[in-house]
C-alpha cells in the first residue's frame, strides 16, 4: 500500500514537472518568435529604407539629366515630373514597388517675403462670400495676429493679439516670438482655427471640427517655407494664378492657356510673353518661369508594410530663406569642397523619414 502511494506521488509530480517544462517551452517559443518578429520588422524596414533612397537618387538623377541636356527646368512636362516613367527604372525585387511624387516647391509664393498689402488682401479674399464684393480691410486682424505671433515685443497691433490673449484661454500658452515654422502653427494663432466664442471672425484655415478648410488647403498649395526667390508661373497653382491675376479674367484665362508663340511648347520660356508683362503689375509679387526647388514624396511598399521619404531639394542658383533676427531656421551649410569639384547641381534642404513634411 505504502509502495503504490509512493508510486502515485512520483507520478503525480512527474506530471506536474512535465506540465511546468511546457509552459516554460511554450512561453520560449512566443518569446523567441516575438523576437524574430521584431528582428524581421527591423531588416524590412532597412531593407525598405534602401528602396526609398535608391528612388531618390533616381528623382535627383533625371533632374540632373534634364539640366544638363536642356540647362534650364520650366515645368514637369519636359520630362521629369515622372522620374521613374522616364527613368524606366523599377525595383529589382518584384515584390517592391515604388512612387514618387515630385513638386515644384519654386512655385509657390515664398511666405517670408510676401508684402503686407498682398497677404492682407488674400486674406480678404478668403474671408468674402462666393459672388460678393471683397472689403480689403477684413484681412487685416488675420495679418495683424500672424505679425504679433512672430514678432518679440509684447506690442499689439490695432487688430492683432500678444500674450495677453493667449494666456487667457482654456489651454493657455504663449507668442513663440519668431518666424512662424510651419502650416500647422495656424492653428494656435487668432483668426486661423474656429473660436466658439467669436465664429464670425474665426476658422479661416481650421473649421470647428479642426479639419482644414478650402482656405488652408489652397494656401498650403500657394505657399512655401523652403525657397525665397520668384513663383515659377508654370507651376504655380490655378488657386494662385487666379490670386496673381486679381480681377482681370481674361488675363487668368492667358495665362492658363501658355505661352502665346509658336514655339510649340506648353510652358512659358520668358518672361517677355504679353501676358507675363501684364501679371507683374498686379501684385508686388515676383514671378519666373524656372523650377529652382523640388519637393520629392518617395513611398516604398512590400505588402502592409511602407516606407516614406520626404525631401527638398534646391538647383545651385536657387534662393533660399534666410535667417532673421529671432527665427529659428539655420543657415544652409556652404558647400563641401568634394562637392563644389563635382559641381553637382543640387543640394537637399531637408529630408525625413516615416513622417509628414507639413512645412
């Protein structure tokens, strides 16, 4: 009897031993395929990482090509608005695929330079019915709270508003006092997103569910923080045409339409075209017919997973923004001496990965 108990105990605890070693060999397993998982991610993430890059070489590689052929980029009808249609380049591995989306950034206007009256009178533009008559002087509290927001002192201006306001406000917070840094910062200035407590003065660019309006959308389109030279009119959008041309319909139709000569092509070459003359009298706003500064959208995909490169890229004679007193946007490196001997026609401004280049 007292054998068969002791027989039934070793049984018992060999049973629970073993019980014990397969949870511990279960919860290895997970473990060591978690990490393989992770492991796994890593390498398609690197490996996905590299396709993104060798796009951009590709992007960079046609724009070297169209300037080395034809010396100046007008529009991405010449050719390299599809770096990979022209390029005819795809990924080795077939499983990869590749896009790019390629932008001339030199036209839009840049946001440092526009003058008081043009910002003020788009802005009045923004806030006037469809059809009714545009009152120049509703632009100017947008203005004014964009100046305030930027500027050191704690000065108001007539429509504007300084610290004082802000600090008043559910969420307080304070005027960064420095050159506005992207299209989001709107949303934390007076007039820009929707204010429950003024709707008739508020929600220029942000409605009140915080969505971007019409008037965000095309002043993203319009506006650039990376270049400081003239719009490209070739590419500047139908939004900003339209804005350029003020009232003159007909003059917007020109220019839409191209060039009128009979060199065949349809961008402008010259700024001597009738219509060209015309436009500059309009606003204070400079204007060319060259692409200096290119925005490249790379996204690489292999299956669910992506991959997303942002970058800017300025040709060699492009203007660039400088920095001013109490910005934050550092100064563009000179040249390395490697790359002046090469004199290579571009240089990149920014670049980021897996996130959205907001500015």
């Amino acid at each position: 009897m007292m054998k068969s108990r002791r027989n039934g105990s070793i049984l018992v605890f060999i049973l629970a031993l073993i019980v014990l070693l397969s949870v511990l060999c279960m919860r290895l397993m997970q473990e060591t395929v978690q990490e393989l998982r992770h492991v796994s991610q890593f390498h398609r993430r690197d490996d996905l990482r590299m396709h993104a890059y060798s796009a951009l070489d590709v992007s960079v590689g046609v724009l070297n090509e169209f300037m080395m052929v034809e010396r100046t980029l007008y529009s991405p009808s010449q050719g390299w608005g599809s770096p990979l249609n022209y390029s005819e380049i795809s990924p080795l591995d077939p499983t990869v695929k590749w896009s790019i989306s390629l932008v001339d950034e030199s036209g839009k206007v840049p946001i440092s330079t526009i003058a008081e009256k043009d910002l003020v009178s788009l802005f009045s533009i923004m806030r006037s019915e469809d059809g009714s008559l545009v009152n120049e002087d509703d632009g100017q509290p947008f203005y004014d709270s964009l100046m305030d927001w930027q500027d050191s002192d704690e000065e108001e201006r007539d429509e504007g508003a300084e610290d004082d306001y802000y600090e008043d406000l559910e969420f307080p917070y304070f005027t960064p006092g420095k050159k506005i840094q992207n299209f989001e910062e709107f949303r934390m200035i007076k007039g820009f997103a929707y204010d429950p407590d003024d709707p008739d003065e508020s929600g220029l660019f942000y409605s009140a569910d915080g969505s971007e309006t019409i008037h965000q959308k095309n002043f993203r389109e319009s506006f650039s923080f990376f270049h400081n030279g003239p719009v490209n009119i070739n590419t500047a959008s139908s939004y900003l045409v339209k804005f350029l041309c003020g009232d003159d319909d007909s003059l917007y139709d020109e220019v839409l339409a191209g060039p009128n000569g009979s060199t065949g092509d349809p961008y402008f070459k010259t700024m001597n075209d009738p219509a060209l003359v015309q436009l500059r009298s309009n606003r204070s706003i400079s204007t060319s017919t060259t692409a200096t500064v290119f925005r490249v959208l790379v996204t690489v995909t292999k299956g669910k997973a992506n991959f997303q490169l942002h970058a800017i890229l300025a040709g060699g004679n492009a203007a660039q923004p400088k920095p001013k007193a109490g910005g934050s946007r550092v100064a563009p490196k000179p040249r390395s001496q490697q790359n002046s001997k090469m004199k290579y026609p571009f240089r990149i401004l920014s670049i980021r990965e897996n996130e959205n280049l907001i500015d």
